[in-house]
C-alpha cells in the first residue's frame, strides 16, 4: 500500500475534523467518491469532494465530535485507497450513544 495515500487519508480526515474545508478538498482527487454503509438511507455512491463534503458535514452535525478509528484501511484498484472506520458518538441534545 501506498504510505502516500494512507497519509492523505488521514490528513483529510484531521482537516474534516477542524471543519477545514478547503485544505480537505485540496486532498481529495477529482474522481472522489464515498459509498455509503449498507444501513444507511442514502444507498447510492456520493460522487464528487463537493457533493461529499456536504453529506459528511450534514451526518456528522447531530454528534459530539468523538475520533474515529481505523479498522481498516486498504490499497485498491488504480491509486485508490479504502478504508473502513468506526467510532462511537453521543447526541448533541439527547446524548444517546452509538457505534
């Protein structure tokens, strides 16, 4: 695996972190696409870091912000890298928690 992708990835995920949108849009490639779990309601691939951007800021403002971990992370196909993460979250006004 390429130790360059694997740190993009991690880099862009410290920049969604801090909100920093355009130091994550400067990590992302053009062809960006994020597929969403099986269980989630939006069931089709979100192309494009704009379009990506949006959604995970939209899913991520209803929790307290927690760090995510790496379960697992992976080179694929043509320079691309995939990676499967978790974390647990509490509700911002409800303080329900899950994984």
């Amino acid at each position: 695996m390429s130790q360059e992708n694997v740190d993009k990835l991690r880099q862009g995920l410290d920049a969604f972190f801090r909100r920093d949108r355009q130091a994550w849009l400067a990590l992302c490639d053009p062809n960006f696409e994020s597929v969403p779990s099986d269980d989630w309601p939006e069931t089709e691939p979100i192309r494009g870091a704009e379009a990506a951007w949006e959604f995970y800021v939209r899913t991520d403002e209803p929790w307290e912000p927690t760090p995510y971990e790496y379960v697992h992370v992976r080179d694929a196909e043509k320079q691309r890298v995939v990676g499967i993460m978790r974390r647990e979250v509490r509700g911002k006004t409800s303080g329900a928690t899950a994984t």
